[in-house]
C-alpha cells in the first residue's frame, strides 16, 4: 500500500517546467553567433528600455554596427544615453569626417567632456576614464559632504563607491569610500577622515599597464591625474575588463600567426580577414622554403643514407613543438609581469635545463622506438644502433635550441621596442625548422662519418 501510494504520488507530482528566456536574454546568448542583419532585427525589435539596456552592455565596435546608418535623430537618441567615455569610444569607431557631426547630437556639458577624452590616446589611461566623479572640498564636515553627495549621486556619475577630495585648483589631496563617509562623526572635517595614501594613474600610463595596477590594488575605480597632480577623471574596473579581453584577444591572434582582428570573427570583411592573414603565412611560407634549401645542401648525406630521411619530420616538428611551448609561456609570463627584461638570463638557464631534460626524454622514446621495432634490420639496416643514437642525439640538441629560441626571442623582440607577441608559435617553428636540419646531420655526419656517410 505504501508503496502504491508513494507512486501515486510521485505520478501526481508535476515536473519543474524550464522558463523560457525573453528576448532580451536571447539576445544576450546569441549574440556572438549572429550575422550584422540578424544582430540589427532582433536589436530593433527589443522594447526601448530593454534596448537601451542591452546596448550599455556591448562594445563600442557593435554599438557603432548598430547606430551608424540611423537617421540624425535616431543616433542622438542612442549616444545621449551613453556615459562620456563610452560616448568618446563609439565616436572614435567613426571616421574621422564624422566626428564632428556625432560631437554635435551631444549636450553641451557632455561634449566639452567628449572633445576632451578624444585628445587622449585611446589605449591610455585618459582615453578610459570618466571625467564625471564625485569632488568634495576638504574644509566641509561630513554631514554637509554626505548632503552634497546626495544631490551629486542624482547626476549622473560613473560611480560613487569613492569620493576624492580636491582643492581649488582641483589638485588631488585624498578619497574617501562611500562606506568610512558614512561612518565618520558628522562634525569631523574631510580633511581629517580622507585617505591620502592613493594609488593614481598618470594619465598618459599604457591600458596594460592600467589593467596591472587594477590587479595588484583590487579597487574598483582609480583616479587619473595629469603630471601636474590634477585629478581628469576615474578608471573602472568594467573598463578594464574590456582591456584586459581587448588586450588576450590580441595576443592569442599574435600568437596564431596572425595580425590583430580588431573586430569579431564573423562580422570583419573577409577582405579584411585575408590581408590580415596573408602577410604572415606568406612570411611563414618563405621561411619554410629555407628548408627545402637545407635539404638540398645535404642532399649527398641523404642518397648516401636514405634512412637519415625517414626522420626528418620527427626531428623538426619536435623542435618546433617545444619552441613553440617556450614561447608561449614567456609571452604569458612577460604579460602578466611575471617576467621582465632583465630576467631573461633566468629564464635562459631554465630553459638550459628544461630543454636539455625535454631532449633527453624525447631521444631515450626515439632510440627505444628503433631499437625495440621488430623489423629493424629491414627498415634501418645493419647500423641500426648507430641510427638510433643519431636520432636520440640529434633530438636533444633540436629540442634544447628550440626551447633556447623560442624564449629568448620575445626578450629580443620587447627589447628592440616590438610586441613579444609577434613571436608566434609558427614563427618559432619555423626558424626552428630550418636550424633543426642543420643540427640533425651536423649530428649525422659526427655519428656515422666513416659508416653510412
């Protein structure tokens, strides 16, 4: 009975139903999947305020998609919801010609901030911050500092998890969290509850170098000061969330073999696409070529021993591989200074040791490969152990210069003033490729002078 009543009863028990996403969060999952027409029919059939919304969340590059062929009217309606230096983002996606025209669908307060974040680089810190921020005087009590934030948090300010603290001259002297204004005994000055140990960004500091102070403070905004120590404006840290994507996103394309994007992959042109593409496979392709002209410079090594030949891709492709490895992981290292210019001796004799370790693995499997395989007699001949030594070696000494190489060159490229980034895993592995057959039959020739060659 209980049993049946337990069934009866498990059988009356509806199941949970999944709710179905709105439109809004539709949007929201399938947006990177979308073509330009697909992204422009669903955006348009939002409701205005949900619109609105889902247009503060994306990037300046799909914002200006989605505004550039609107009438006047239309895109002042959109820029006019955007805090200044987003608008100043979204300005900049527009041709130089253009500016102007977008400058002047912008209140006059909001474009006097606009013209002035449009003088700043875009991957500094001026070119990311928000010049609207909440200014107390230091010679006002608390309980008038709390009154006047009030009436500033109605405007519209980037954030008011801090407060900072100018003079006349709007000289940055301290800041206050929201939190300690709160806190302190009304009767007490600025002056005397501010904090003015501050970390600030100069306002000509690089984005990645922004990202870092981000991450070494753990604050949520940081002031940007001019040389003069005059406060400009705020950094987020949703701000610097975009940076640090921005900034990933580049340097795994870099490392790809490829020129930066600078757009999502399914919506820049496939022109586009191919000249970013081109230029490097091309460089690569050429590089290459100096292989089969290494090959040709021992071709009387190769007619004398056949076998050498049998190897060859095993040889490079190992020393390409843990080129590839190296600089992969000091690129890495370098962006998230972990590494710097003067450790490169460090990491030179880590990569001695590491390499030396790689290639000694890889040529014990390689000699136990020719050693232990059945029909060795047939496929490498009556000198099979000397061939099995010839690759063991020849595979410590492609491995290690591939991991010396392939670390040592983004110290080289940072140190000539280019991104280490650009030393991509094809790029190694080309360089490797070549310089890996050169040491294969130096190798060969020392082994087997006398016996096959």
């Amino acid at each position: 009975m209980e049993s049946e009543e337990l069934e009866n009863k498990s059988e009356g028990e509806e199941k949970p139903v999944e709710r179905e996403l709105s439109p809004f969060e539709q949007l929201q999952e399938s947006w990177a999947s979308l073509t330009v027409d697909q992204r422009h029919e669903a955006f348009y059939a939002l409701p205005r305020e949900e619109a609105e919304e889902f247009f503060l969340t994306l990037g300046a590059a799909d914002q200006y998609e989605l505004v550039k062929d609107l009438q006047t009217s239309q895109k002042r309606g959109w820029i006019r919801i955007l805090a200044p230096d987003d608008a100043a983002d979204l300005i900049q996606q527009f041709a130089f010609e253009e500016r102007a025209q977008m400058l002047a669908l912008l209140d006059i307060t909001t474009m006097r901030e606009v013209v002035a974040l449009l003088a700043y680089a875009e991957d500094d810190a001026g070119g990311l911050m928000n010049p609207r921020f909440v200014r107390l005087r230091p010679d006002v009590s608390v309980d008038v500092a709390i009154r006047y934030l009030r009436a500033q948090s109605k405007a519209k300010i980037e954030t008011i998890h801090y407060v900072y603290v100018l003079d006349q001259e709007q000289h940055l002297l301290g800041a206050m969290s929201f939190r300690d204004l709160f806190l302190a005994p009304p009767d007490k000055l600025v002056s005397e509850m501010m904090a003015t140990d501050l970390i600030t960004l100069p306002e000509d500091m690089d984005q990645e170098e922004v990202s870092r102070k981000f991450a070494q403070c753990g604050l949520s905004a940081l002031p940007v000061v001019d040389a003069e120590g005059k406060m400009k404006g705020i950094v987020t840290v949703d701000d610097v969330v975009e940076v640090v994507e921005e900034e990933a996103t580049e340097d795994m394309q870099k490392l790809g073999g490829t020129e930066a994007l600078d757009e999502p992959y399914l919506t820049i042109s496939l022109f586009a696409m191919i000249k970013k593409r081109a230029g490097w496979l091309t460089f690569l392709f050429i590089g290459e070529m100096l292989t089969a002209t290494a090959m040709q410079f021992y071709e009387k090594q190769i007619e004398q021993a056949v076998v050498l030949a049998l190897f060859i891709p095993l040889i490079i492709s190992s020393g390409g591989n843990s080129g590839s490895q190296a600089t992969s992981l000091v690129i890495r290292a370098m962006a998230l200074s972990e590494v710097r210019l003067r450790d490169w001796w460090r990491v030179f004799i880590r990569e001695l040791i590491v390499g030396s370790s790689l290639g000694v693995i890889l040529g014990l499997i390689g000699m136990v490969r020719i050693l232990a395989w059945p029909s060795r007699h047939q496929l490498y001949g009556e000198h099979f152990q000397l061939i099995a030594g010839t690759v063991a070696a020849a595979l410590v000494g492609v491995v290690l210069w591939g991991s010396i190489a392939g670390s040592m060159l983004p110290f080289a490229l940072r140190r000539i003033g280019f991104d280490p980034a650009t030393s991509s895993a094809p790029f190694v592995a080309t360089l490797v490729d070549v310089t890996g057959l050169v040491i294969y039959f130096t190798v060969a020739s020392i082994i087997l002078h006398g016996v096959l060659l």
